[in-house]
C-alpha cells in the first residue's frame, strides 16, 4: 500500500448549491478547485520529502480529479501503482521504523498546508463568480 492523504473539506455545500442555481458548471468548477488543493498538497509533500536519490520524490505524484457516483476526489502521495520498494520506502519514510526515525512529508503537509489548500479552492470559487468566504482563516 502507497502512502496517501485523503482531506476532506467541508463548508462548501452552500456554494455548490449557487453555483448550480447560476447555470454553472458545479463539476467542472470543483474538479478545479480540487486541482488547486491539490497542486498545493503536491508542493508541500515534494519541498518536504527527504532527497537521498531522488527516487521517492520523482513518485510523490497526484492524480486527475476522479469521480465516484457523486463524489470528486484527487489523490496526491506515494499512489498505487508504485513498485513494491518505493511503496515500502515510502511507509518507512514517513512513519519510521525500528533503526529510522520518522520524517513525516504526508501529515506534516496537511497539518501545515490543510488552510493554504483551502485558500486555494476559495480562489477558484470567487475566480468563477463566486462570493465565498474562507472561514478558516
């Protein structure tokens, strides 16, 4: 298993609702949002995963908004589909092990950037119309 954030990101229901009642787009304007947060999150975990060979950072991805029944979603991380050894470097990196100390790049980024990506989805709200306010500030 691939080391990945899953955030959830709540208050934005009432948005959703005018974007709809104005004719808009809601899922083309939410999958960018999401592609903003994400892009954000993406920074985060590359500026602090440890560099040794490069490996684990050129695998330090995110993937196109996705849909499920009515539920978007974008991964960033360490994602399925790595090699057995990055997956494992990976874990190890981020949760240590018995002869490695931890170094954090998943939790430590959505502790540190969960407002940024928030302010980041605010943006591509009002850049579509959009009187939001970030509440998180």
């Amino acid at each position: 298993m691939a080391t990945k954030a899953t955030i959830t990101v709540k208050g934005f229901e009432k948005y959703l609702e005018d974007i709809f009642k104005a004719g808009r787009d809601v899922d083309q304007i939410v999958d960018k949002a999401l592609i903003a947060a994400g892009d954000v999150f993406l920074a985060g975990m590359k500026s602090r995963v440890p560099v040794d060979t490069g490996h684990l950072l050129s695998n330090v991805t995110r993937t196109d908004p996705l849909v499920y029944a009515n539920k978007h979603v974008i991964y960033v991380g360490v994602l399925d589909g790595v090699d057995k050894e990055t997956a494992i470097q990976a874990v190890v990196v981020e949760f240590g092990s018995v002869r490695t100390p931890a170094q954090s790049f998943v939790r430590k980024t959505q502790d540190e950037d969960k407002r940024a990506a928030r302010r980041a989805m605010v943006s591509v709200f009002k850049a579509n119309g959009m009187d939001v306010k970030d509440t998180d500030q």
